[in-house]
C-alpha cells in the first residue's frame, strides 16, 4: 500500500476555519513572566519563565486561565525559554528535559478544559452562523524562542549570534524541541520574537521534516518598523514565512506599538496568509541588567487605541507580549467586538 497522500491545504484551513469561526478576527494571550511574576514567581534564572514549569506548574495554569477569562482564543504556552539544553544545564536527563516540554502543552490544554467547564456563561459564549450556541474556540500554540533566549544574553533582541552560528546550528539545536512539541498536542507551533532572516530558514526547514508536521506561525520582532532586530528587511523575512506551506499566519511580537502598523503593511506586502501582531508595552529592554526600561513613546491608552488601526492595516490577530496583562487582552477583545474598552480608568499596561 502506498503512503497516503497528503493534504497540502491542511494547515492553512486551521487557521482560515479558526478566523471563521471567531468571526474574522482573534485575540491572542499577553505577557506570561509579568503575570507569573504578579502571582509570586522568582523569574531571576537562564530558564526565565520555563523555571515554573518545575517549581509551580500552578501558576503557569493560572495565568493560562486568566488570559482565557480576558477573552483570549489563542493561548501561548510556557515553552519560549524551555529547551532541552537549558533543562539538562540545570541537572535534568534529557527524558525530564522532554516531559517538560510536553508537560508545558499539558498543562495549557488542562487550563482550556477548565476554563471550558467553569461555567455554561463563560464556556459558550459563541454563536455560530445557525444561532446555536457554541465553546468559544480556543487554540493552544507551542511556543519556540529563539536561540538567542537559550543563550540569555540579550541577543533574542539583536540576532547577532556571531559567524559560527549556521543554518545547521540552529536547525541542530531547534530539531528535538521542535518534534516534540509537534506531536505534544498542541495545535500549532508558535514561533516567536524571530530576530533574523537566518533563523526563520532554520524553523521553515525543520517544518518540512519527516516527523514533524504542525501549523504554525512565524512572528518577528523589530525595534524600526522597517527591518526586524538583526537589520534584515522585514518583507524578506515574512516572505521566508509565505513559503511555508506549514506557516498558516506571519507577524510581529516584542515590539513597540507605534512600530506596529508599518510592519504590517510591509508583511501585508508578500503575503496572503493572516497578519498576528502582539507588541509588547513599548518599555525597552537591557539586556545587560536584564530590566526593561521606560519609554516615552506609549502610554496604555495609546497600545489599545492603536487595535483598529491594525485591524485596517490588515493584521486578524492581536494580542500582548512582555509587561502587557490580562487587562490589556480584555480591552482589546472588547475593541474587536465592538464595545468601548475604557469604562473607568484601568491600567491596561504594567
């Protein structure tokens, strides 16, 4: 018998029929460290906000729950700074390494259930197109850092991993994280704060491995509007995402706000596939001390007023990165159905 012919339009309709469903638009989670922070995490560690996955799995389901009952339909799981390096670094086998990897899918899907069974209000709050009432659709996407987070040296944020960091560098380092998270039972791979064109080749050529076989997105981060960290073009970088037939949305994360609608309209340039963009605050990173910095170019009335400006640009999916909150994912969800997000004076940003 021969191998089963496989459906080349399989990933792009998850995300179509997901958009669909949700009824053209979708709002993604926020920031996960604040929020664990928040909830009394010590985060001063290389593995970051992985850390929790081995001392307080609860809080990584409670933050999940949270961004859910803000009206988040994709939630991230706590897998950006896991990697099996980092876990056996820290004196773990490389089976415990593996089963954090897939408990953080676990544990994220254990918080969908939850939120599901709460209540009939919370649960089934979407109408679909016959009038009957629906589960609010929710997708679990895997997240992947870059290898700059492993390194946790800042270079998440420049790209700039020096000349002995190749393709098959990155590709041998992503490779075993990457299966497994693919056959972890999530519903996509997300990944995130993509600092170069180099490693964006790296994930597309992995997606098309034997054994690994998972919609996902590619998000990049700038700090220009015009190019992502490394300098490489943006429109460069999103067209090495277009050609991945496993790459069903292409965007921006970590980035500040006001950089946001430029970038979009660029990817909005070489792609068809559905525009996601979850900026972070507008604060400034250091790498060196490890802090973000204030910066004069946002307040959090400015983030969520800039939603239907993004939305007209081109971009259906939307949500926060780093010091953004559940506030900030509710009033943005109420941005895209509609209602006024400001009823009294709440602090959407940290």
């Amino acid at each position: 018998m021969g191998s089963p012919v496989r459906d080349e339009t399989a990933p792009s309709k998850v995300m179509t029929e997901f958009l669909e469903r949700c009824g053209g638009c979708a709002v993604v989670d926020g920031g996960f460290a604040t929020e664990l922070e928040r909830h009394g995490a010590d985060l001063d560690d290389p593995l970051w906000s992985a850390k929790c996955l081995l001392s307080s799995p609860h809080l990584v389901r409670k933050v999940h729950l949270d961004y859910l009952e803000a009206g988040a339909n994709i939630i991230i799981t706590a897998s950006y700074q896991a990697t099996i390096q980092g876990f056996m670094a820290k004196g773990l086998s490389e089976g415990e390494a593996e089963a954090l990897l897939r408990r953080s899918v676990e544990i994220t899907c254990e918080a969908r259930e939850i939120f599901y069974d709460r209540s009939t209000k919370g649960s089934w709050d979407f109408t679909d197109t016959a009038g009957k009432y629906s589960r609010r659709p929710v997708l679990v996407a895997a997240s992947v850092g870059s290898y700059g987070a492993y390194l946790s040296d800042g270079s998440e944020y420049s790209g700039r991993y020096g000349d002995n960091v190749t393709k098959t560098t990155l590709k041998d380092f992503h490779r075993r994280r990457v299966q497994i998270l693919a056959k972890s039972g999530a519903d996509l791979i997300a990944f995130e704060t993509i600092p170069n064109k180099l490693e964006a080749e790296a994930y597309s050529e992995l997606l098309e491995e034997e054994g690994i076989d998972i919609p996902a997105w590619f998000s990049f981060a700038s700090s220009d509007g015009a190019t992502v960290s490394c300098s490489d073009c943006i429109s460069e970088c999103a067209k090495v995402a277009d050609s991945c037939k496993n790459v069903v949305a292409v965007g921006i994360n970590c980035t500040a706000p006001r950089h946001i609608l430029d970038l979009i309209l660029s990817v909005g340039k070489v792609t068809d596939k559905p525009i996601i963009v979850y900026p972070n605050s507008g604060e400034i990173y250091d790498g060196a001390s490890k802090k973000w910095m204030k910066s004069n170019g946002e307040t959090e009335e400015d983030f969520v007023s800039y939603v239907g400006r993004w939305r007209e640009g081109g971009a259906s999916l939307f949500g926060g990165c780093c010091r953004t909150t559940p506030n900030t994912v509710r009033a943005i969800s109420k941005i895209l159905s509609g209602e006024s997000p400001v009823t009294s004076k709440t602090r959407f940003l940290r």
